[in-house]
C-alpha cells in the first residue's frame, strides 16, 4: 500500500462537515417554540430522543429515512407527540421543520476541513465526494460551501441510485479518477458506511474519530489509520 495516494475519496457529514454540534440544542429550541402549554419543552425533548432512537435503530428504515430527513424528522415528531398524548399534527410538524432549518443553518465544516481539501486538490490529486443521503439535502449542503468546485467525482446516493456501503459506488468513483484502488483513499467517520467495503477493495482506509472513543469492540474491520479530524492528513 503506497503511503503517497493517487486518489483521495471522502465522506461528507461527520467529515468534511459537522452536522452533529448543537443538534439538541436545536431540538430544544424548536420544543421550547412549539410547546404546547400542557407538556415542558423538556418532555417533548425526551419523547423526541425515545423515537429518534427508534427511528434510525431498523437500518431499512434509517436507509430511506436519509433520502427524506425532512420527512423523517416529520415522522419521529409526530410519533412522540402520539406517545405522550398530543393529537396535532400541524404543530407537530412546525416543530420538525423548524428544528430542519435550524439544523441547515447550523451545518459548517470543521476546523481545517476545506483548507485541507484545497491542499490536496493544489497538490493535483483527484478528489471524490461520496455522500449517502437525498439529493436535494446533499446538494444544499454541497452548494452552500461550494465544494464541487474541489472534486472530480461527486456521488449522492439520492442521485446514483445506491448509497454505501454498496460497492459500486467505490467502483463507480475510482473509474471517473482513473485509479486504482490500491492507490486510493477512502476517508470517512461511518465503519460500516465508509470503511468496510473499501477496506475489503483494497483501499486505503482512514476512519475519522472525532471524540476520540476508539474502534468498538465489535468493529468488523480494523481501518489503516485513525485520525481526529481530516486536517491531521495534510
């Protein structure tokens, strides 16, 4: 495995951006708007983070959830109002997209994330940006920072048709880049997701830990390198 790649492929959320900072704040702060006089904003909070968790748990579920996240985020609202007793579908749906705006407007890259990609690209490397997700949530966030500007290869499962971990979208970016996949790195904050399929192609593997936990006990697949944040690759 070469130390100096031909080709570098990255993630998208929980890589190049940070998606996860301040989400329970914006939850609480959407609860604390739509409240409905009856129940604490602390409550609707609680039942959110209950049917979240059920939500996103079934990975068939998670799969077409991340095609629609304003729909998703509808859904689990309006399952916890059920279940703590509200029967008001408006609200509980104002309360969602309220919580999505916030949650767009709040999405920024991390620290050294773009300086770093502008490093690489400077360096003359191919660059791709493989993203599960819907299109239209993908390519806002794409679009607000003006990453296509940067890669040669943009994949959105919303687009391509499949998302990872399905190999042809591995496939599918190390023919546009014209590499192999021994010459090529996959960067990227999900095991399962970004690592495991091109960890089994022969990719170089490089698992973003940003709270520092550590591989799980479980962890199928041992990636090659382990960093904090994608800064630490230039």
């Amino acid at each position: 495995m070469s130390d100096a790649p031909k080709a570098v492929f990255f993630d998208l959320d929980g890589t190049i951006l940070d998606w996860e900072t301040g989400m329970e704040d914006s939850w609480v702060a959407a609860c604390e708007r739509h409240c409905d006089g009856v129940h604490t904003p602390a409550q609707l909070h609680e039942a959110i983070r209950t049917r979240r968790t059920w939500f996103w748990s079934d990975s068939e579920r998670a799969r077409s959830g991340r095609l629609n996240l304003d729909g998703s985020s509808r859904e689990i609202v309006a399952h916890a109002f059920a279940d703590v007793g509200i029967d008001d579908v408006r609200t509980a749906h104002a309360l969602a997209d309220y919580y999505r705006a916030l949650r767009i407007a709040a999405i920024a890259p991390y620290p050294g994330a773009i300086e770093t990609i502008e490093t690489l690209r400077r360096r003359g490397l191919p660059l791709a940006l493989i993203t599960n997700g819907g299109a239209r949530s993908q390519r806002t966030s794409i679009e607000k920072f003006t990453l296509e500007r940067y890669f040669d290869c943009i994949v959105v499962e919303g687009e391509f048709g499949v998302g990872k971990p399905d190999e042809r979208v591995f496939h599918h970016a190390l023919a546009t880049t014209g590499c192999g996949p021994a010459d090529a790195w996959m960067v990227g904050d999900n095991l399962e997701a970004d690592i495991q399929t091109p960890h089994r192609l022969g990719m170089h593997t490089i698992w973003v830990d940003a709270h520092a936990r550590g591989l799980p006990d479980d962890a199928t697949v041992r990636p090659h390198r382990i960093v904090r944040s994608i800064a630490e690759l230039v």
